[in-house]
C-alpha cells in the first residue's frame, strides 16, 4: 500500500491525505469521500483496498504497521507510532514506534536498526520507552522485514541442564 499512495503523490501532503484514506479503511461507496480523491485515485484505491471496511491496517498508520507487527511477533511490546506527518498533525516528524523491551531483546535489535538506517531514540515524554525512528517509513518497513527475517535473534538461549 505505502508504495502504491508514494508513487500516486508528488508532494508530502498528498502522500499524507491519500495514507490516511487508506488508514481509515477506504470506502469507495461512500458519497463523503467525493472531493477528497480524484477519479483517478479512486479508480487505484478501489484495487488496492477491498472489502469497504477498515484496512488491515488496524488503526496503525501506514509505514510503521508493519515494525509494529514485527516487534510484536519478537515480544517487543510497542506503545505508540507515528509515521510522521506535514504541518500540525504530527506529533513526530519523522517515522517512529516506541515501545517495552527487554535489554536482551533491544540489543538484539540494535544492528538491524543500524542496517535499516534507523536509530534508537528517547522521547522526552514517555522516557520509560524506548524509540526507534527512521529517516523514512521505507527504513521502517525496512527494518520490519528484517526483524522478521531474524526472529530467532531475539530469543535467549536457555542454560544448558547439568548432567545427571
């Protein structure tokens, strides 16, 4: 979906009106709707998003559900996101997911931040959490692919049992 609104939109605030019709759950029979899409990107939405109800999206945002989804699956517990938005809706600038994590796990996670060009961030606010942010949410859906495809990672060995 985030490839498909990118490559649909020249500008920042293009991308963030047609990713938060796709994040509400597109409805193409909703007459509410006329004026806020052209025919055009009504005629790519009504392929890309089916059903006329929510988007699998569940209430995340485009760009960061994924990382969400994937922190998740490595018992990563993530506690807000934001995939960054243009001028006074945004209560981040860029992509980011905070969240509950074991040092264990946040280590296990520190090179694939790297790798992705994120970094661990802290927010000021909630400084319980810790952040990772990224330049793009293509570094975001980046680094979901690769907590993904390192899920072994995060798992911590048990101790060996003493011989009997």
């Amino acid at each position: 979906m985030a490839n498909v609104v990118d490559r649909m939109t020249t500008t920042a605030d293009d991308f963030d009106r047609l990713a938060y019709v796709v994040e509400g759950g597109y409805d193409p029979d909703d007459p509410y709707e006329d004026g806020v899409l052209t025919a055009t990107e009504r005629a790519v939405l009504d392929e890309l998003v089916s059903d006329n109800g929510p988007s699998s999206l569940e209430s995340l945002e485009l760009g960061v559900a994924g990382l969400v989804y994937a922190l998740a699956t490595v018992r990563i517990i993530p506690a807000a996101s934001c995939r960054g938005h243009p001028g006074d809706r945004a209560w981040s600038d860029r992509p980011v997911v905070l969240f509950a994590t074991t040092e264990y796990r946040a280590r296990a996670l520190q090179p694939l931040v790297e790798a992705a060009n994120c970094r661990f961030v802290m927010d000021a606010a909630r400084p319980e959490l810790l952040a990772v942010a990224g330049r793009s949410i293509q570094d975001m859906m980046a680094l979901a692919d690769a907590v993904l495809g390192s899920r072994r990672t995060f798992v911590r060995p048990r101790p060996a049992r003493p011989a009997r």
